[in-house]
C-alpha cells in the first residue's frame, strides 16, 4: 500500500509517493506527499492541501515547497494528487479527495499528525474540491464515516458556483468544463459548493487575489454572501495587487505573511473562536 521516500529537508522530513487509494479503470493509483516537523513532541495540526490546474492539469510535486514550509512551522502537511478530467468526472476527483482524507484521518498519527486537527486547503480547482468535500457531507457518507474536517482554508478557490457560471457561458461541443461537470445541469449544481451551505459545515477562511479572474470574483463574493446566513463573520481577505497565479506561489516565501493568517484560523477553530487572528 505504500511507496515511501523519506528525507530530511531543513527541519521537516519528506515521506512521498504514499498510494492513498488504488485506481480504477481509466484511474490509475492515486498518491500523496507528507511534510512533517523534524521534531518528536505532541501531535501536530495537519493541513491537507489540494492543488488547482483547471481540473485537467497540476501535480502533488509543483507544491513541494510549500509543505515543506508549513511542516517548518509546526505543521503536518498532506499534498495530494486527484484524477484530472477528461479521465475523471469533479465527481470522482471528490471522492478521491475525501478519500485521502480518510487515508489521512487512519495513518497520519504514523508520521506525527493530529488525526483529530484535520484542515483543508485549495488552490483554484483544488479549492473548489476542498469545499466540496468539507461542506457537502455525501463524500464522507460513502465512505461510512463521519466529516473529519475541523476548518477549511480558500485560496482563489474557483468552482464555487459552477451552476451560475456554466448557466452563463452556455459551453459547448467538446469545451473541457463539460468533460469535468458534464451536461447535466443538475450535476453543474451538485458540483457547486455554494448549494450545499449549512450550519453544521466546518468553519471556513476565504482569500481572493484583487486582480483574479472575473469568475472567481463572482463566485467568491456570492459565497461570501451566502455564507453570512450559516457562518456569519467569516473571514474573508482580499489579497491586494495579487492574480490569479501568485494567490498561491505567495506561499513559496516562508515568510508571506498568509501562513499567519492562517495560523491564526487554525489557533481560532481549536479554540472555539473560528474567526482569523491576523
């Protein structure tokens, strides 16, 4: 079941290339990476981090650096790979993402995790999959288990709406969105997180670039919106001057001032008060 490749790099030990889920048809076996603290001590907080790329691109290994630098910060972090489209559907790119979450709730006490502090972050498509999974609770329902997910971080999440926004462009033909959310008008709303919002999902932390795509701008800002009637006084920070693209390779400095920020939220959620300390 796994292929592990430890090293130790600056205060964190790498353990890559763990088989999280075996694939199926088209689906090959699906993997992930862990970061953890080069230090004994209590369990850490665990961020599972899943990355963007459009829904049909992007790799577990671009974003190395970053989990290296959240497990220098007293962080266990989890990058994951999911199936891209046209081989997969978002449906089973979700259900392979609340797969890894399981995977991670049943082993990360192996490399000095908290199975009990589980986070979720995303980048872009990542972020749509990450609220997907953390908010709409069928993923975990299938898997006979209850949602793990103690607080969701978004970063320039895309997807939020993907009803509204594929009800506007009208896509056509072979355009690479239908291959991901299909025909079905009523996939496009079970696919969009913004319709599954209630009072029991797991607090949220929401940050959009200023200059991000017009899309993301919508989407976020309706989900924003909504949330107020289930989780009024969500943080929700607009990253001044930043794109699309740099919302995340931000992360690639130790020092963006971001991984405060989302410290911050994680110190909120564990101790009941699940608005960001800045």
């Amino acid at each position: 079941m796994l292929t592990l490749s430890g090293c130790t790099l600056l205060g964190s030990k790498a353990h890559k290339n763990i088989v999280y889920a075996r694939g199926e048809g088209k689906i090959s076996d699906q993997r992930l990476n862990i970061f953890a603290p080069n230090r004994s001590g209590n369990p850490k907080d665990v961020l599972i981090f899943i990355h963007g790329g459009n829904w049909n691109s992007g790799k577990k290994s671009q974003y190395n650096l970053i989990g290296r630098n959240w497990s220098r910060k007293g962080i266990v972090c989890v990058i994951i790979d999911y199936p891209l489209s046209p081989e997969a559907t978002y449906r089973q790119m979700a259900d392979y993402s609340a797969r890894s979450v399981k995977w991670v709730k049943d082993n990360i006490q192996n490399y000095g995790g908290n199975p009990d502090q589980i986070f979720i972050s995303g980048h872009s498509a990542g972020g749509h999959l990450a609220a997907l999974i953390a908010i709409d609770d069928q993923y975990f329902k299938k898997l006979n288990m209850l949602n793990p997910i103690k607080g969701l971080i978004l970063i320039d999440a895309a997807g939020l709406d993907m009803y509204g926004y594929l009800l506007e462009e009208k896509p056509s033909g072979e355009n690479t969105y239908l291959k991901t959310f299909t025909k079905d008008q009523k996939d496009w709303k079970d696919a969009s997180p913004l319709y599954h919002l209630h009072k029991e999902m797991p607090p949220v932390t929401i940050f959009r670039g200023e200059n991000t795509y017009p899309s993301i701008i919508s989407s976020n800002e309706k989900f924003r919106i909504a949330l107020n009637e289930f989780a009024p006084g969500t943080p929700y920070e607009i990253i001044k001057n930043k794109k699309h693209i740099p919302m995340i390779t931000q992360f690639f400095n130790p020092w963006n001032k971001s991984y405060n920020r989302i410290l911050g939220f994680i110190k909120g959620v564990k101790s009941g008060d699940s608005v960001a300390k800045n």
